[in-house]
C-alpha cells in the first residue's frame, strides 16, 4: 500500500552547482519531469550543501507530492564518517532547511562509518519518522552484513543500497559468475542477491565509469572492445551509447534504479531513450 511509486531512473543533484543558477536548474528539473522522471537524488556534502540549497531554490512552485526526493548523510568534511545520532538528527534538518521541504521521501546513511552505534541510528530514524521528516530508510556502499547490523537495530526497512555498477565496474556480476573458480573474488558478500532477496533496491551510480577518478569509458581508447560493442548495439537501437549503458542496467532482473548523474539535457534525454532498448541475453553478455 504505501509502495513508492518512483520512475525507473533517477536524477542525481550531485554536479547542478557547476550549472548557471536557479533558472537552468529547474530547466533540468522540468525536462526530467516532462519525461517521466520524479526521483531526485540529493546529499549533504554535494556541493558543500549548495546542490540542496539551488535545488531548493529551484523547484519552487512544483507541487512537493509529485517529486521523490532522497538525500543523504554521515559523510563530513575531511573523509570521516558519522552516523551518530546527533549528527543524523541535525544533518537532516539542514538537509530540508536548504531543500524549502518539511519532508524527505528518503534518507540514505552515506558509505559506511566503521564507528556506527546501530543503537544510536536506529534512535535518530525513529524520531525522523515520528517528526514526519523521514518516510523510508536506506543506505549506500554497504555490504550484507552492515545491512544486517543495522536491520538488528533499526525496526524501519533499508528499502535501497546506492552501489558503484556499470559495465567497466561489475564486480556484483563477477563474483556470482566465478563462484569457486580460481578468478572467483568475493569483495561484496554477494551484495546483489543479498539486496533481491530482502526486497532493497539497487541503485548503480557513475554506471558510465570504471572508478570515481576515472573519465567516463565511452569513446575513451583504453577501452577498444567495450567502445565496439556498444557501438554495434547504438546503431542497432539507433540510440546514443549512453542509451545501450542503461539499458543493460535495466536488463537485469534485479530491477535496478539506475542514477543518471548529468547537468546536460541532452544526456539526460540520450540516458532516458535507454529505457526502451530491450537487450537480448547474447548482447547483455557481449557488453558483459
């Protein structure tokens, strides 16, 4: 009954600070929604708060009820991790401060801090839910027995986990694939039947980078055969490449909600036409 009723992709606010001002913001804003779009993924340390603040600022005049909005916290300034209490309590009432909201659809706990005290996170999500400011819980970069950890504690269900997936960083697939054979490593506790079987929705973020410092893969010479598959299938489709990337993310029966992290229309469009591209087996394991 009380399903979120969110679009297969998502939006992420990380880079809307390097646009020019609030007008382009809510033209992005508009054209996502105008194409089905109503999931937008925010956190605090994006832009030092200032993704939240133009967001906010932006979307003034667009009825709250129809957006999803997610945002994040736990990550300080300086790299150290914080999922105390009173750090959750008082990131999330900046978080909506900056965003002009009374709510968040959802709170992610941002990668995980070593240093967690399950007790005290489960303490902060109850106040969060009784003050109405928080409707659903998750996490980002956690592997299943952090989950688990958390799930002892907190009565409220981790519906997502924000993970790194794509085609030049597919380790989720890699470790079911070479189950007990010699190239076989396990670095995630087979997050992603971990994540089907408790109902958590995955979401692949940079799904066009092999690593965070990396350029995008498409077009780049250090990956010939990637490039001449997704060509192939580009023409095929005819759809931009970008395209063919979300399309092999949707193909997978984990119904995974992809986070197309652009501040250009034109991306976000060509990322959006994914959606239609049906891949075959053959081609899924060919991009694979």
């Amino acid at each position: 009954a009380n399903r979120l009723e969110a679009s297969e992709i998502a939006l992420g606010c990380m880079r809307i600070t390097g646009l020019k001002g609030t007008d382009e913001v809510r033209e992005l804003v508009d054209t996502a929604m105008d194409q089905g779009i109503n999931f937008f993924d925010h956190a605090d340390i994006y832009g030092n708060g200032e993704s939240e603040h133009i967001f906010g600022e932006a979307i003034k005049g667009i009825p709250r009820e129809k957006m999803i909005v997610q945002t994040k916290c736990g990550i300080r300034p300086g790299l150290c991790y914080d999922f105390s209490k009173e750090h959750i309590l008082e990131s999330v009432d900046k978080s909506l401060k900056r965003l002009n909201m009374d709510y968040v659809d959802i709170l992610l706990l941002h990668r995980p801090d070593t240093l967690m005290e399950p007790e005290e996170v489960a303490e902060a999500f109850d106040i969060l839910e009784k003050e109405g400011k928080v409707r659903y819980f998750g996490v980002s970069n956690q592997n299943p027995g952090q989950i688990e950890l958390l799930k002892k504690y907190c009565k409220q269900p981790i519906i997502i986990n924000q993970l790194q997936f794509g085609p030049a960083h597919a380790q989720m697939i890699d470790s079911g694939i070479y189950a007990n054979m010699d190239e076989g490593i396990d670095h995630d506790g087979d997050i992603l039947n971990y994540c089907r079987l408790n109902d958590i929705t995955i979401q692949p973020w940079s799904t066009i980078r092999s690593s965070l410092s990396e350029d995008t893969f498409i077009d780049n010479p250090k990956y010939p055969k990637l490039n001449e598959q997704l060509d192939k299938l580009a023409d095929k489709y005819n759809v931009s490449k970008v395209a063919i990337v979300t399309a092999w993310i949707l193909r997978h029966p984990a119904q995974m909600q992809p986070i197309a992290g652009t501040t250009s229309i034109k991306n976000m469009l060509d990322t959006i036409k994914g959606v239609e591209v049906k891949l075959t087996r053959e081609e899924w394991y060919a991009i694979y």
